[in-house]
C-alpha cells in the first residue's frame, strides 16, 4: 500500500510553492501565466529562492510580484533593466532577472536594454513579446506584425507609416556582452518543456559571469488581438513564428 501511496504521490501535478495563491489577473489564454509557472519551477529546481530578484515591468505582467515568491523590485516602464544592472552589481550574489514584454523591453526601454546587453550585465532578462500594448487596450507596439490590426493601426500595420517589426533579440545576439540569446514559446506542451530548459540555462549563464542573458517568449494576447484563446494560439503559430523564429539565436561561454 505504501508503495502504491509512492507512486502516486509521484503522479500528481502540484502547483510549485513558490506559486503564490494570489488568483492572478491574466486574462484566460494568456501566456503570462505558463511563463510565471517556468519562472517558479525554475527558481524552486534550482535552489534558488533566496537569491533571486526578478524586477517587474509596467505592463500586463507588472503585478508578477505577487504571484511568484521571491524578492522583486518594480521599476518604472521601461528602466528594468537599469533597476536590474544596480541591484545586481552591489549585490552580485544573486540572481537578477527581468521581466517585460514588447513595449516596455522594445519601444520605451530600448536604450536600457540594448546598452544593458552590451555592457555584458550578469542579468537574466525574460522578454514577453505579444506584438502589442496589452494592458493599455492593445495598441501597436515595435513588434506589432505588418498589417496586424490593433487600436491604433486599424488598417493594420502600415510600414511606410510605421516601419518594421523590431527584432530585438537578433540585435542583442550581435553585441559581445550577451552569452545566450534565445526565442522560445509555450504555445503547447513540447514548447513549455524545451521553453523551461532554456529559462534554466538562462539563469545559469549569467550567474557564471559570463554576461547577459536574454529569453524572449513569443507570445499570445488574445484579448488584444481580439481572438478566442485557440485562435490566438493559431494565430501565433501561422504569423509570428514566421516572423520571430523559435530557437537559440547565440551560446558562448
Ligand atoms: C512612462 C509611461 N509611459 C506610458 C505608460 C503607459 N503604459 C502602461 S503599460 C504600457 C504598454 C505595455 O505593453 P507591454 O510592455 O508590451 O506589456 P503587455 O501588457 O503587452 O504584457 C504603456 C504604454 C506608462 N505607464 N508609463
Ligand atoms: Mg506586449
């Protein structure tokens, strides 16, 4: 019996304790819930719970620090990853993450960002891009896709009025101070499992000192985007991996 008991402790998918039990605002479908899941599992695999300190953004995902249970500091939009550069250099014990998605990382925190990876900080930054503003009411973001339709481009993304989609992380995988560049999605199960390898070495790299880290995750907003949770996925699949291919993009040691 006691066996039996065993195996099935072994069997049951538990919510990871560093989870908190806050009932998180996300709406259905989003993929800031599975990324925050990764996030916990992650920290909670890799001991690291009194080490880390993820900074939040100003966006969908700028209540983060009430789900996952770690240390956090909220920066204004944009500057996470010069909040993350501070607390990492007079602290450099421990593991400092950053946590934004497309307009915050690629449209007003541009500069932070790009001069963060070329400065080599020993940061982890975790990239939500779901081509467009969520939490203001789906405006176009950098990333927004050509003729994706969102409230300011109603026509769809012209790019004689609004140029091209921004890929950041094919910048970041050019400057020297990054050491693993890398896109990844959780839009069905083999993606979240090969998305939490990633996310690991990601924390790893640069806790070695061997520079920053970036993971971006191409990502769903289907309240945004104006779709069913399932067509959103579709969506994602059919026009932003085109777009924003999955994969590493840069590994050095
Ligand atoms: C200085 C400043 N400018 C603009 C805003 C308004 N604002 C809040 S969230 C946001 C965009 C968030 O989009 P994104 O970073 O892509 O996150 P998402 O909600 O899509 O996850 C903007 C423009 C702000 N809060 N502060
Ligand atoms: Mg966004």
């Amino acid at each position: 019996m006691a066996e039996v008991e065993k195996i099935k402790e072994n069997l049951v998918y538990a919510k990871n304790r560093l989870l908190t039990n806050e009932v998180m605002h996300y709406c259905p479908g989003c993929s800031h819930g599975t990324i925050h899941k990764l996030i916990a599992e992650v920290i909670d695999e890799m001991g690291m719970e009194d080490k880390a300190v993820g900074i939040s953004p100003v966006g969908c995902g700028v209540l983060a620090y009430n789900y996952i249970d770690c240390d956090w500091a909220e920066s204004a939009h944009g500057r996470a990853c010069a909040v993350a550069t501070g607390i990492k250099r007079m602290a450099p014990d421990k593991m400092v993450f950053t946590y934004q998605g497309d307009g915050d990382l690629a449209a007003i925190g541009t500069g932070e960002t790009i001069h963060a990876c070329n400065r080599g900080e020993n940061i982890t930054i975790i990239y939500i891009n779901n081509a467009i503003y969520g939490m203001t009411g789906g405006q176009m973001s950098p990333t927004t896709l050509v003729g994706q339709r969102t409230a300011t481009t109603p026509q769809g993304r012209d790019v004689n009025l609004h140029g091209y989609p921004f890929k950041i992380s094919e910048m970041a995988a050019m400057l020297d101070g990054t050491c693993y560049v890398t896109r990844q999605a959780v839009n069905s199960p083999a993606n979240v499992r090969k998305a939490k390898k990633a996310l690991r070495k990601a924390f790893e790299k640069p806790m070695k000192g061997q520079g920053l880290a970036l993971i971006e995750f191409v990502s769903t907003c289907n309240s945004g985007w104006k779709m069913s949770p399932v067509a959103a996925n579709q969506w994602m699949e059919e026009n932003m991996f085109p777009e924003y291919p999955l994969g590493d993009l840069k590994e050095r040691e």
